[in-house]
C-alpha cells in the first residue's frame, strides 16, 4: 500500500491545499479542520483502499488511517505546508455558524477554566475556616483567621486579573498585557478617588470609577477589544521599534476606553443579570433550583453548564453567598450519584457494577462526569430519575432559601461551603441531599433499565474466513505468543472506549485498560516503530512478529505532548518490563480527557487466535492476551 500517494489523494478529495485550515495526526488518523467543509468528499474518501473509516467529531474531521498514518501525514504537509493551527475564522463557514448563546458559551468556558483551581482552593479554605469557627477553634476577630481569609479573598478579589488570562487565550491576544488592563482596572489609586467622592475626568471626559474587585464581564468586554487593538497596533508598528510601539499603544488606547467606556459598561451589564437573577429568585425563589436540579446534566451535555457561572460568581464576591448554581448542583450531584449508585446495586454485569459503583460514589463527592457518560447517559431511563429527583431537591433547596458560601463542585465533600451566617443552611442542605438521594434511588430501582449482557456472555460472533472468532478466557493457553500489560489498573472491553474507531475493531482487535498509575511498560521484547511527537501513543512490534498499539486516553494528541513523558524514541529496542512512558493522569483528565488507554493488535488478521483476559484488575507484567 502507497500510504504517500493515499495521503495525496485524500487532500485531492478534501478540497485541495487551499481548502485545509488545520492538519494534524495521531498514532493513527489524520484529523483535519477545513474552510470550507462542503468541499470536502468524505464517501469518497472513505471508499479509497487504505482508508478504515471517517469520523467526523468535535470540530474535526478525523481520517482513520492506521498504523502508517505518519506517512500520508508527510505527503499532504509537503504540499499544505506546516498547519498545527487553526487558522481561525474559516471560509465558508456560514453553513457552520454557531448562535450568539453558543459562542457567549465557548467565551464562558474558554475564560473561566484557567481560574477554576484558584477558585475553588480559595473556596475550599473558606469553607474549612467556616468548620473551624463553627467547632470554636478559630474566631472570626483572631490573627489567624484574618491571614486565611485574606489568602481565600484574594483569588476573589483579583478575579479579573485571572479572567483575563483566560479571555486572551480565548480571544488570542497577549496574557500580560491583558493582566496588565485588569490591574489597571484594580489599581488602588482608584479606591482613593472613590473614597474621597472627588470627579475625575480623562482629556475632559469624566470617568465613572467602580469597584471591579471580583467583576465578570468587564474585563472579559476589554480583552476582547484589545485583541482588535493589538492587531491594528501590530500593523501600523513600524518593524526596527516594534518592540515598544506595540505594547506602548495597546497600553495607551485600552486602558483609558476600559476606565470610560467598557468598564461602566461592563459593569451595567453585570448588575442588570444580577438584578435579574436576584428579581426571580424574590417572586419564585423555587425556580432556578429548580432547573438547575433537574437539568444541570442536559447542560453539561450540551456545554451550556457555564452560562451561569458568572453570576453566581458576582454574588459570592459582592454578597459572599450565591444561590444560582449551588444549590441546584448540590441537588443534580447528589441524584446522579444515587443513580448510578441504584443501578450498581440492581445491574447483573459485573462490569457495569464495577464502573457505577465507583462513579457513583464520585458523583456523591461532587464529580458527575463518569456517572453522566459512563451510566446514566448511556441507560437513558436512570438519567431521567436523576433529573426528577435532582428537580424536586432543588424545589426544596429554593424554598429553604439554600445558598453556598464558596465556590466549590457541591456534593458531601464540600458540605462545608454550606456552612455561614445562617445556622440553618447546612440543615437545608442536608435535607435537599436527603431528598435528592431518595427520590432518585427509589426511581431508578422502580423503573429500571435495560441490564446490558455481560461481556464475558455474549455468544462468539461467526468466525471470520481468515481469522477464528475472539475468545475470552480466564487463562492464557500454554505455547502461545504472550502479551502482558504495560499499565497497572482496570482491565474492560475495547467496545466500552468512547471512540468509535477504537470500539468498533477498526485498528483491530484489542482490550483497554483503565489506568491507576500514569506509567507504561514494554509488554514484550521488541522495537519501538512509532512513537509521536505528543507522546500520547506508542507502537511497538515483538520478536515474534505481533504489532501492538498503546494508545493512552482519547483525543489526547491535542495535548501535543503537555503531561507526557518518553523514555524511549523510535527505532529503540526495549526487553519486557522497560519503562517506556509517563503521563500525569491528574492533570490530563482535569483538562477534560479520558485516560483509558486502548491495547490493540493492529495486525491481528497475520494470527489465527487473538485470546484475551477476563475483565479486572492488572498489574503490569500480568499475561492479558495471546496470540497463535
């Protein structure tokens, strides 16, 4: 197979050069963005020999290639030239146009994820100093207390310095000089003026001075803005003083319209949402629990799950509790987690009993995301008794008045961030996670789900003419061609990865491990034939002839190597047991990535028998298939 040549022809099909905005590949597919998506002939690319399949997923539009990816990759950069970046906005993308409240959202998510582990460390101590005063250890008028304070206040406090990095990165335009607007927008100097009621006036326009102090969308409106100043500032900067013309007018121009004009503005905005929030919850207190409770899943689902964030913010800033989006989220946390909990308990597969169990008490804690996708999304019936359940606590959290005094993920780890001026909050909140947990568990344990058939079950499909069907066996067959697993943790069926290429066989036959120590192994004695630059996947070819593929998390290429460490290059030789890889499980699944890692025979048809392992625990150096 010419892999060069059906790199060649996949561009041909896919609109030509001209027409490829982003290229870039993984151990196994090439993933491109186009301009305009409507030139691109995706049957026809999939019908071209060499070519597994065309999935078209989150913004890209990925060509599954196998093992020889590389080389395509090679042929089509030869001609495109270097593209790893988006080249932003495209052409043709009016077909592709999201909504104002879609791209409000991406702004939200985009600006606030950066901010998100200050937040919530801050929040964290706030809620601990809450304990420790409530026990009596600490009082509220003690040094100690007032150090601690000021350490939680302070990622409050300078909130639009941190949303501005965020909102630079989102509007690709320089963090330091965006930092540098907010804190001109924090500088004490104003504080001064505003405390001796003095006007101020810039070039004779008088200037509204306010407390931006934990403000939102102001700064988020500034940097925006400056990112269209600094382009113009780039272009009309003659090239020998760039250096300081560039920064010196971005300085120069945005720092006076965010003290007259964006600012004010921004900060109108902030309070009339607020005002707005504040107005429903007087007249129907009920309500915004209430949807949130029952809905918080659909939102996460959809990525609209931020669009609040910035109000409940606002009020822990201004009025140090907020009750838009905690106690709707203590209510949906705690009902996915009873759940999923429910159906640990009723499911007859052990594999599914293993995976609700787990994400279900991590639901509790205020972790949802493995319960929503892993359980309840996929059984569809037990997501529906969260979102009741979820809806009738939140009934209650509203009426009760539940508010949350820091900016942590609700569950029974952050109780705490219920605890404040009123003693009978964290009486409420315990009530609204009673109700929750009830109403949901007796749901689900009523009305049920479809119990998937365990894989060790299933009926062995009709073997193939070149290949015997997949067995699965407790024991490896002696004289067999021996693979043992390069990663200690949790063995499950390839067709549970959340990839379709990997689940559906299309690189081949294979076995996934959920990993519980960033760390791979050589499973056998061989040579490295593929490693890539981000390090995320790794193939590798024994003595005997067997070509593996390990594959650690999904979609994590785009991390572009960030969390990834090699101890080996291409072409190494390595002995069963050799440390080959590292990866930082924490923080590659912060940033939203799965990391069950993928074990595939990429050459399985070259064998009469592939035998894997029951599902369960591994350690590395454990035999978990063979082939003959």
């Amino acid at each position: 197979m010419d892999y060069k040549q059906l790199g060649r022809d996949i561009l041909d099909l896919a609109g030509g050069k001209e027409n490829v905005a982003m290229l870039t590949h993984c151990a196994t597919r090439l993933r491109f963005e186009f301009n305009d998506i409507s030139q691109v002939n995706a049957k026809e690319i999939e019908k071209l020999p060499g070519v597994i399949s065309v999935v078209n997923k989150g913004g890209q539009f990925q060509v599954v290639v196998g093992n020889e990816v590389q080389q395509s990759y090679r042929a089509i950069i030869s001609v495109i030239g270097k593209k790893t970046e988006s080249s932003g906005q495209k052409k043709g993308q009016k077909n592709e146009k999201k909504s104002w409240v879609s791209r409000f959202i991406s702004v939200i998510s985009t600006t606030f994820t950066p901010m998100i582990p200050a937040i919530i460390g801050a929040g964290m101590i706030k809620a601990i100093l809450s304990v420790l005063v409530l026990v009596g250890f600490l009082t509220e008028k003690s040094q100690t207390y007032f150090v601690l304070n000021t350490i939680a206040d302070a990622a409050f406090f300078f909130m639009p310095v941190l949303l501005a990095y965020g909102a630079s990165i989102k509007f690709e335009t320089s963090p330091i000089l965006a930092m540098t607007i907010a804190g001109v927008l924090l500088h004490p100097n104003w504080s001064t003026v505003l405390k001796a009621g003095d006007p101020l006036h810039f070039m004779g326009v008088p200037v509204r001075l306010t407390d931006y102090a934990g403000s939102v969308l102001p700064i988020i409106i500034t940097v925006w803005i400056m990112s269209y100043i600094e382009r113009i500032a780039e272009r009309v900067s003659p090239s020998m003083i760039k250096f300081f013309t560039k920064p010196m007018l971005v300085l120069l121009i945005t720092a006076p319209l965010a003290l007259v004009v964006i600012g004010p503005f921004g900060t109108y905005l902030n309070d009339l949402v607020a005002v707005g929030a504040e107005s429903i919850n007087e007249r129907a207190s009920w309500l915004i629990p209430l949807l949130m409770g029952g809905l918080q899943p659909f939102l996460i689902v959809t990525g609209t799950a931020w669009a609040m964030t910035p109000i409940a913010t606002s009020q822990l800033t201004r009025h140090g509790a907020e009750m838009i989006n905690g106690p709707g989220m203590l209510a949906s946390n705690i009902a996915q987690g009873a759940a999923t909990l429910a159906v640990a308990l009723k499911t007859k597969n052990k594999q599914l009993k293993q995976l609700a169990g787990s994400a279900g008490f991590t639901a509790l804690v205020g972790i949802t995301e493995p319960s929503l996708y892993g359980v309840t999304l996929k059984l569809k019936r037990p997501l529906i008794a969260a979102m009741i359940g979820g809806g009738c606590a939140g009934i209650y959290a509203g009426f009760s008045g539940l508010v949350r005094y820091a900016f942590v993920s609700p569950g029974l780890a952050a109780l705490p961030a219920f605890i404040g001026e009123n003693p009978m909050n964290i009486v409420h909140a315990l009530i609204t996670i009673t109700i929750a947990f009830v109403v949901t568990f007796i749901l689900t344990w009523i009305i049920g789900f479809d119990d998937p058939i365990d894989e060790s079950e299933k009926v062995a499909p009709e073997p193939r003419e070149e290949i015997k069907p997949v067995t699965v066996k407790n024991q490896i067959e002696v004289g067999s061609i021996q693979v043992m697993s390069p990663i200690q943790g949790e063995l499950v069926p390839l067709s549970d990865v959340n990839d379709d290429v990997f689940s559906s066989g299309l690189l081949g036959k294979g076995i996934a491990i959920v990993p519980a120590k960033g760390e791979v192994f050589a499973p056998f004695s061989g040579e490295i034939i593929t490693l890539l630059e981000s390090k995320h996947a790794i193939g590798l070819k024994s003595d005997n002839g067997v070509e593996l593929l390990i594959h650690v998390g999904i979609d994590t290429v785009t991390l572009k190597g960030q969390h990834f460490e090699s101890y080996v290059s291409q072409g190494d030789r390595v002995a069963a047991g050799d440390k080959m890889l590292e990866f930082d499980m924490e923080a590659i699944k912060a940033k939203g990535f799965e990391v069950v890692t993928p074990v595939i025979v990429t050459n399985d048809k070259q064998f009469s028998e592939v035998t894997f392992v029951e599902p369960a625990s591994t350690h590395r150096g454990d035999l978990i298939l063979s082939l003959k």
